[in-house]
C-alpha cells in the first residue's frame, strides 16, 4: 500500500501563523503592560495632580503647574502643582500631628501596616511599573522585573523591622517628622528606601518627589492611603528644587533624607 504524504493545511503552517509569517510581520498580541491602565488612571484624576496630604488630594488655588511628559515621546502625561511654603506647612504640620499616635503603635501594629502595603503594592504592581516606564523613560522590563519587585520585598523587610524594634533595636527611637527628597533616576526605589525605615521605626514622612518624576510617588501615596495606612503619617508634596529645599529647613522637620546632586543639595 502506497503512504501517504502528511497533511500540511494545518492552522500552524498557514501563512500568518507561520513562524516566517510572524517574522516578517512581527505581529504580536496585546502585552499585559500596556498603558490603559496607567492612562485611566491619569484620566481619573483629569491629568491634574495636586498633593496627597492627610490621606487627600490637595489642590491649593493659585498654583503655578508643571506638564509631566514622557521623556520617550514627549507626550504630556498631566499637570501638577508647584508648591509653595504653606503646602509645606500643610503636610508638615500633617505628619507631625500624625506621629504623636503612629510613634506610639505597638511594633506588631505598625508591622501590619507596612505588610499591607508590600501586599498593596504587589497587587497594583503591574500600574505602578507601567506608571513609572512613563513618568521615568526606563524600559518596562526594567520597572516590572526589578523596581517594583524590590519595592515590596523592603516594605515586606522593613515589617520586620517594625515588628522587632522593641527586642533586637530597643535603643532605636523614633525622632519625628522626616522630610525625604529623591531624585528622578530611581523614583520608586529610592523612595522606598527612605520611608520604609522611617515608618518601620515610628517616624512620619513629608516627601517631595524629583520635579521630572512626581507620577509614581503620587501613585504609591494613593496606594498607601488604600491599603489604611493613617492620614499624616505618609505624604506628598511636589514643587521645584527651591521648594524642596524650603522642606529641609522647616523647624518642625526633624530629620532630612535627601538623594540628589551636590548643586541641588546647596539650596538648603
């Protein structure tokens, strides 16, 4: 009995499934990390963005902006506020009223909280890598596969610190308001590397994010408000270098957490 060739009409070998027709047309389906969600976010906020202080969204009247844009395309992303010293003065006095209770919490209290924050930061990872690729003009591979994951496993850390200050770091006390300034390379990274012992430690924190990246710090402060961290104990302001600078020298800021570069650091 003579054999038969095999059928080739099959789905696979059909001209726009072929791995030649893929090549050639370079057609691929949806990635996970498109922007939607990022851009819905934006949207939400009507691509305008004041401070978070207290758990809310202040937007004094009267305000100077900045256009966020992306460094990639040079698309605008939104509109945000450029501070001035009563801002500061909001969020300070905030965060220092917020720290006669946090400072007071049980370790085991405050451990929670930081847990639930690493938990909320993993379970909205995929809008904050895709906010940060935006706002920074890294590559999402960079955000999703490194930034974001780091940022949850410090808070995850940092929960253990809470937890074990009272036996392994007795002698550690909380000092009070710390005002934390970072710069645009590192955005999420670098904030988290200041707010996490901050907080872990009994400390309240007054942030002002870099001027060409404040998205991603506004977007995590929202998360930390969902996740019920208090009111006070996390918040964000943004404005220029001269602003920032305003921040570190508040009487009522207790300790400065600053990354940046030698001419910025000068304007304190």
């Amino acid at each position: 009995m003579a054999a038969t060739r095999p059928n080739n009409t099959s789905s696979l070998s059909t001209e726009s499934n072929s791995v030649a027709g893929i090549f050639d047309t370079m057609s691929y389906g949806p990635a996970p990390e498109t922007e939607n969600a990022a851009q819905a976010w934006i949207e939400k906020h009507k691509r305008s963005f004041g401070h978070f202080i207290d758990n809310k969204w202040v937007k004094p009247v009267g305000r100077k902006t900045y256009t966020s844009k992306s460094p990639v395309t040079g698309e605008v992303l939104s509109e945000t506020i450029q501070g001035e010293e009563e801002d500061i003065e909001l969020a300070v006095s905030a965060a220092h009223k917020a720290f006669q209770s946090w400072s007071k919490l049980s370790c085991d209290v405050r451990a929670r909280y930081l847990y639930s924050i690493a938990r909320h930061v993993q379970k909205h990872s995929r809008l904050l890598s895709v906010v940060e690729a935006l706002d920074n003009g890294k590559s999402i591979r960079e955000t999703r596969d490194c930034d974001i994951p780091l940022v949850v496993r410090h808070f995850y850390h940092h929960a253990g610190w809470a937890e074990l200050m009272d036996s392994e770091m007795s002698n550690w006390k909380p000092v009070g308001v710390v005002g934390a300034i970072v710069p645009w390379n590192f955005p999420l990274m670098l904030l988290t590397w200041k707010v996490c012992p901050a907080l872990a430690m009994g400390n309240t924190v007054v942030l002002k994010p870099a001027t060409y990246t404040r998205l991603s710090a506004l977007l995590f402060a929202e998360i930390c408000a969902e996740a019920g961290l208090p009111p006070g104990v996390f918040n964000v302001v943004t404005g220029n270098g001269a602003f920032g600078s305003k921040l570190a020298m508040h009487q009522q800021v207790d300790k400065v957490a600053f990354t940046g570069s030698t001419q910025v650091f000068l304007l304190f």
